[in-house]
C-alpha cells in the first residue's frame, strides 16, 4: 500500500515538476510568496550576498516577506546553524519572517519553500555544497510532497535555535573573550546594526 502511494507520488511529481534556470527560480520564488495567503516555510542557505545580483535577489525576498506579513501569513524559515548566517537572518527576520538556525542543514544543498502547505518550490545548486548558488530548481504542485518537506520542517524547527538566542550565545562568547569590544566593532564584525546588537545584549532570557 505505502509503495503504492510512493509510485503514485513519483508520477505525478513526473507530470508536474517544471525545471526552471535559476533566475526562474527566484522568479518563482517570488511569486509563490506574492500569492500565499497562509503560510510560507522555508529551509535556505542564507548566504550573504556579494554581488549586486544576489543584493537585489535577497532585498527582493525581504519586500515579498514585508507584504505577505500585512496579509497575515506566517512566515518561517530555517538557515545553517552559522554566524556567517546572521546577515540574511537579521534582515528576513526584520521584515517579519521568524528565523531559526540548524546545524543539520549545513552540509545540504538542497532548499526548498513550502507555500500553503499546497505546492513546493525546491532549488538546486550548481555543485555539491551548500554555500554554492542555486543554479536552477523544481516547482511542484503537489499537496503529498508539501506534506513530505513539512514533516521534515516541523522536525527540524523545533530542533533548531531560535534567532535571537543564537545571536545572544555568539555575542556573549565574542565577549566573554574579548570583555571591552565595542558595540561598533562588534555590529562591523558581524555585519549587524548597532541597534540590534544592543537589542540582543538586553535581552534577559
């Protein structure tokens, strides 16, 4: 019964997935948060950008996260477990996403957005390793293998580290060997404001 179902699956995911290049997938990225009503949860690589391309691929992404806000979605996504995460993490959770970082998905190159718990946008990178860019991906509409990437979510989401409990456990390590660093060299280093830095540090629990 249950290799049944795996076929049943296998074929419709044939009959429905579209490779997609990988501005298509941004693109499709995009859209998919442009037109979620309930949910949308994500696990990314995070990187921080570099080039202008991937500046306005992540500003593009945090404008589709403010939106889907005002419209009452739930916006969840987990990164790598990683202090060079903290870039992308603080600015998707700035515009209303909640973040939490997993150590388990550092070595996987695959990510994947979940929309509505309807259909999933998965992408590939050019090469093994997850720092590498998506190079192209899938979009599937299928409720059976939303459920399968959910399942996986919810598991990994409660394992993971809440944003702001991992950025207090790395700024109160940076200081517990460095006690007189400034809040200025501090936001340099890990390339967040000084407002967040102080926000985090006056954290009590």
């Amino acid at each position: 019964m249950e290799s049944t179902g795996r076929e049943k699956l296998l074929e419709q995911m044939a009959r429905t997935a579209s490779i997609v290049s990988r501005q298509e997938y941004f693109n499709a990225v995009h859209f998919a948060m442009q037109s979620a009503r309930n949910s949308i949860k994500g696990s990314i690589t995070g990187s921080a950008p570099s080039t202008t391309e991937q500046k306005d691929q992540v500003q593009a992404i945090i404008d589709r996260i403010s939106l889907a806000k005002t419209r009452g979605v739930n916006v969840q996504y987990i990164l790598p477990k990683s202090p060079d995460r903290l870039v992308v993490a603080n600015q998707y959770r700035e515009a209303g996403a909640e973040i939490r970082l997993h150590a388990g998905i550092i070595v996987s190159g695959l990510r994947y957005t979940v929309i509505d718990n309807t259909y999933t946008v998965l992408g590939l990178p050019s090469s093994a390793g997850e720092n590498q860019p998506t190079r192209e991906g899938y979009v599937i509409p299928s409720e059976a293998l939303a459920e399968i990437f959910l399942r996986q979510f919810q598991a990994r989401w409660e394992e993971a580290a809440p944003y702001d409990e991992y950025l207090k456990a790395i700024v109160s390590d940076v200081r517990s060997h460095n006690p007189n660093i400034s809040v200025q060299l501090l936001s340099s280093e890990l390339q967040i404001s000084e407002a967040e830095i102080v926000r985090i540090e006056q954290r009590t629990n």
